[in-house]
C-alpha cells in the first residue's frame, strides 16, 4: 500500500486549482511508526487511530527474559510481535495508514517488509534510552525514507529540548525533530502532519 512520492505530492498540492479535486478519491498514504522496544508505538497508533487499531500484543514471558532490554520499561507487561495498523484521515486529499513496526531486535527482519511503499517514518524516541534510535535512523536514512523524530514524553524522563535531541542523535537539519506525547491525539497527529508535508518537501520538483 502506498503512492509514489511524487503522485503524493502533485495530488497534495493540486488542492483547490483542481476542478476535479473535489470529486477525487483520497490519496492512500502508508506510513511507519518506528523506534525502539517500549518506545510507545503501540500507544500512539491507538492515540491518533480513528478505527479500531489492530495490535499484535502478547504477553511477555519468561522466554524473553535476557532477551528484551526492558531497562526503563519494567512494568511492561504486552510486546508488539508483527505490527500495529490504524488509520486517520487528515483532509479530504489524504488518508493516512499508520503500519507499527515492533521494536525488539529478534523482529527487525519484518521492518523491510513493512518499509515497501512508505511515504515516510515517525521514529519515536524516549530520552532515556536515546541509544536505541540511532538504528531506527539509520534505517531509513540508508533506504532514503523521509522520516521525522518524535520524542515521545515520558514522566520519568529528562525534559530534553528538541535541538538537545537532534544534536545528540546527529540529526541532519532539514530532518523535522518535534515532541509530543504519545498518549494524545492532539500532539501525534501534528506529529504525523508534519512528516508528510517533510515527505512532499523531499520530493524532487518536475521539470
């Protein structure tokens, strides 16, 4: 599922200028939300998700114990063990579809599988294991996948600004680096806006 990036940026822009636009079907836009184990994926799909999202959670066992770094997670009781899917209609023009992508090492293999036909990436960061990001970042740097940071607010967490996190994670400056917290609406949909307008600014304008 998901449209080139160039058909996604001619029909988002056509807006009004498009007599036929009105009438068009939305544009399907596949994206993922990605980052480490207990980063709170699960949570924002489900915040921002106007159906019911289908999850994958199971519950932790002893067989994960040494396995899982649940450092900072202890209470975590469910994990992701293939995906978490919602959906979320931002204008008549665009549908979104959130693919979350599990967060332990051992489910890594599934990410290229979930990554064919994004339109972009939502890496979520928790400040206190900010280590965990950079082979999120990674991946979709090396797949040339636009994505956005989004540090995600933990109580327990140290109030980093956003250029505190762009510079400890090596950030490129055109990459948006926005905070938001994963358990409302509000600040995790701007967080989803934000990433497709930083998709359609990445793509290259026809000549």
């Amino acid at each position: 599922m998901g449209f080139p990036d160039s058909e996604v940026a001619e029909r988002a822009q056509a807006g009004s200028t498009d007599g036929g636009a009105e009438n068009a079907a939305p544009i399907p836009v596949k994206l993922i939300v990605a980052g480490g184990f207990g980063v709170g994926k699960t949570t924002l799909v489900g915040a921002v998700s106007e159906i019911n999202p289908l999850t994958t959670e199971e519950e932790m066992t002893v067989a994960s114990e040494g396995v899982d770094d649940v450092s900072g997670v202890e209470r975590k009781e469910t994990t992701t063990v293939a995906l978490d899917f919602g959906r979320i209609t931002i204008s008549d023009e665009i549908v979104m579809y959130m693919f979350g992508a599990p967060g332990q090492n051992r489910f890594w293999p599934l990410w290229n599988d979930l990554a064919l036909g994004a339109v972009g990436a939502v890496v979520l960061v928790d400040t206190r294991k900010l280590q965990e990001a950079f082979a999120s970042v990674d991946f979709f740097e090396r797949r040339g996948i636009p994505f956005v940071v989004a540090v995600n607010i933990f109580d327990d967490a140290y109030d980093y600004e956003a250029e505190e996190v762009r510079e400890a994670l090596v950030i490129p400056p055109e990459v948006p680096v926005v905070i938001c917290d994963a358990r409302e609406r509000g600040p995790c949909k701007d967080a989803l806006v934000t990433l497709v307008k930083h998709a359609i600014d990445r793509t290259p304008a026809e000549v």
